[in-house]
C-alpha cells in the first residue's frame, strides 16, 4: 500500500518582526507502509518556539508538539520531533509508516526579537 503524505507551512509571526522565508520540505511525499518518513522545517532566523500540527480532512490544525529549547528531541509513540541546537531547524521523523500516519503535517514558528 503506498501512503500519501503532504507537509506544509503555517507561518505565524510576530508582527513587529520583518517577512522571513520559512522553508519546509517535501511538500509531497508517497512512500510505501512501513518505511520511515522525515519532514524538515528550516529557516534561516531563530524560532522561539516551534509547532508541529496535523490536519485532517474537514477537520482544523490539531498540536502534536511544541519545542522551545534548542536541541529538544520528543517523542509520541512512532513520531519524533527535534528541535535543532540553534533553534533554525526543525524535523519530523515517523518510524515504519502505518496508514493512520496519511495526512497534512504543519510546521509554524514563531519568533519575538
Ligand atoms: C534542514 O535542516 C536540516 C538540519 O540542519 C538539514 O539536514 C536539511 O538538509 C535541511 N533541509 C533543507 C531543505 O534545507
Ligand atoms: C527507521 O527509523 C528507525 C528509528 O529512527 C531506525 O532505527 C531504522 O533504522 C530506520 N529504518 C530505515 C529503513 O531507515
């Protein structure tokens, strides 16, 4: 069976903050069940805290995850979200893909200076 993911960005900024390019990557992905799967969120400013969401058809953004501490690594169950060390770069991994997994993952980063 192959699975179909899509990754995208939901870009919440301060307004007092100038517009940043927040990349994120793949925007599509189809894999088959039981393989892995990693997401990047990354950008070239530091976050303060960094969300992971996932949304379902019909439905609105549900939270995973928040990471504020560079470094921080948590995990639920199959899913592992990392924070990188200077808090610029965030990763999604799911461990051995199930059909549940299938849907639309969201990153925002939010930023105070
Ligand atoms: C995002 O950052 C990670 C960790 O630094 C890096 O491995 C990955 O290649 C980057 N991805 C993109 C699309 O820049
Ligand atoms: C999938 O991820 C798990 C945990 O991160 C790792 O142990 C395993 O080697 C990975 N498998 C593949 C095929 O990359």
């Amino acid at each position: 069976m192959v699975l179909k993911f899509s990754v995208s960005i939901l870009w919440i900024q301060l307004a007092w903050v100038s517009t940043q390019q927040l990349e994120q990557s793949p925007w599509f992905l189809s894999i088959q069940e039981g393989e892995n799967f990693t997401a990047y969120c990354n950008s070239s400013s530091v976050f303060t805290s960094l969300q992971w969401y996932r949304q379902d058809p019909g439905e609105g953004p549900v939270l995973l995850v928040r990471l504020v501490t560079g470094g921080e690594v948590k995990k639920q169950k199959r899913l592992t979200f990392q924070f990188g060390d200077a808090r610029k770069d965030s990763s999604l991994h799911i461990t051995a893909t199930q059909p549940g997994d299938t849907g639309l993952y969201l990153c925002a980063g939010a930023q105070c200076s």
